[in-house]
C-alpha cells in the first residue's frame, strides 16, 4: 500500500515539484554520507562522468557509484543533472560523479571541466536495445512525459508494429546516432567504452573492477563483491516491485533481439542505423550461426 502510494505521488506530481524534491533529498543523502562515511582514500579525479543513452543499465551504474562503500574509497558523491538548474550543458561541482549524462561525444566535449576527470560511456547491442526499450516503453516505464501515449500506441498494436515504432522513435531520438559518436570518436585516455553486456556478463566482477580503476577508485575484492549483490538485477527488481505492477528493472538477456526480429523488422533497423552494429563491434546478422 505504501508503495502505491509512494508512486502515485511521484508520477502525479509536476515535475518542477518532483525535481525539487529529488534535490532535496540527494542533498540530505550527501549530507549524511559526508558526516558518517570516513573516506579511506581520494580518487585523483576531481569528477566522473557517467556517459549513456537509456537501456543500458543506467539507473544499476548509478546506484553503485551512489553506494557509501564508493563514497568512502574515493571521496566523490554522486551529481545527478536532471536535479539541478536546467542548462544546455551541465555544470558538475568538483568532488562529484556526474551519473547518466545522456549526450553525444560532441555535446560532451562542450561541457566545461576545470579540473581532472575520467568519463565512461556504455555501449550496447543497439538491437537488444530496441527490443528492452519496447518492454518498458509498453510495460514498466513510469509514466512521465509522452510515455503515455507510447505505452498506448503499443498496448494497442501488435508487437512487430511495436517494435517498428520504437525503433522510428530511437531514430528521431538520436539514440543510433549518440551511440555511434562515441564509437568513433578519436582515442583518448580520458575516456573509455564499457559494453552493457561485459558489465553485466559472467565476468562482471572484473569488468566493474576495471571500470573503477578506470575512474581511479580502487574497491577491495570483498567490498566490490558485496556492492555487486546489493545491486544485483535480481534483488533491484524485487525491491521496486509491488502487487500488480511490473518492474522498471528488466534484464534482457544478450542477443534477445534474434527472438523478435524478422525480415521486415531488420529492415526497417538496418535503414535507421545503417553499419552501427558493426562500428560497435557487435556481429552483423549474418555472421550468427
């Protein structure tokens, strides 16, 4: 019951209120990490810039660098930018981990960064995007903005209509298009790409590992292990679920794309995105046995 009602709230309140209060409380959480949480060693950087578009684990990459255990072997908190000021391009205080910033490598580099830092962006499989983008576009995404009207138009269509329609609304989106601009932006040892499937595979603990280095936060093995399964995919469903609803945080499983897509529906895919799926290195249709 609380859970209903906690939200209704929050997908009934304006979102001028709702960003207000998602400030307060960042704040207040910081605040309280500051005074209980003895900082065991600074990371070198004065931000991390967590770089993305949706469907690849975002809200999961933000709760472990939001964690204490984060916090207390690096001295950085987390900044959230849809909570502060609106701007065209975020200001990141120094001492903050800027998380789920949702730009293009060109937009990116405009961001004014007076200090040291160390950005990651997180790629995936743009198919299995396409197909995790209709499940909580349909099913599970809060109901904010024009999501509404998406969910309606698939609730009310069949799936490969669906499916065609998410993908027409990536493409305008310029999801395909963020994807490839930090695929092929020139090498830099500031920046690095970490594949959603990799961070999230068998070999997940020594992904996430090198992801920290990467961002100069050094976690012992136990404590990464542990931050690992406080954040497990399993254990994050089970806590947003309520009775009769259906969790944001469904994880597909890698290549789920070759259940949905047919001839037509490649297509279309192939039109919007042309040769990105291989400029991401991922096997082209034809090389899948």
């Amino acid at each position: 019951m609380i859970n209903r009602t906690i939200n209704f709230t929050k997908h009934h309140t304006p979102n001028s209120v709702r960003i207000v209060a998602r400030r307060a409380q960042l704040e207040a959480r910081n605040a309280k990490v500051r005074l209980t949480v003895p900082v065991a060693a600074r990371c070198e950087y004065d931000n991390i810039y967590h770089c993305t578009v949706h469907k690849t684990g975002s809200q999961w990459i933000k709760a472990l660098f939001s964690d204490p255990v984060v916090y207390r072997h690096s001295g950085l908190l987390p900044f959230d930018p849809r909570f502060y000021k609106r701007r065209s391009l975020p200001v990141v205080p120094p001492g903050r981990a800027a998380l789920a910033l949702f730009h293009s490598y060109p937009r990116f580099e405009q961001i004014s960064k007076p200090g040291t830092y160390r950005a990651f962006f997180v790629i995936r499989d743009p198919r299995d995007i396409v197909i995790s983008s209709y499940f909580s576009l349909r099913n599970s995404h809060a109901p904010m903005g024009d999501i509404p009207q998406a969910r309606r138009v698939l609730q009310e269509t069949g799936m490969k209509e669906g499916l065609l329609h998410v993908i027409n609304r990536l493409s305008q989106r310029y999801t395909f298009k963020q994807l490839r601009s930090w695929a092929v932006a020139p090498p830099s040892e500031t920046f690095r790409l970490f594949r959603y499937e990799d961070l999230t595979g068998e070999r997940q603990m020594e992904e996430v590992d090198q992801l920290m280095r990467h961002c100069g936060i050094a976690l012992p093995p136990a404590e990464l292990e542990a931050l690992l399964d406080r954040y497990s995919f399993s254990k994050m469903r089970k806590d947003r679920e309520s009775p009769g609803e259906i969790s944001h945080y469904r994880k597909g499983k890698a290549g789920d794309w070759r259940n949905h897509f047919d001839d037509e529906i490649y297509e279309a895919f192939t039109a919007a995105t042309g040769d990105l799926v291989e400029v991401l290195g991922y096997p082209a249709r034809d090389q899948i046995s």
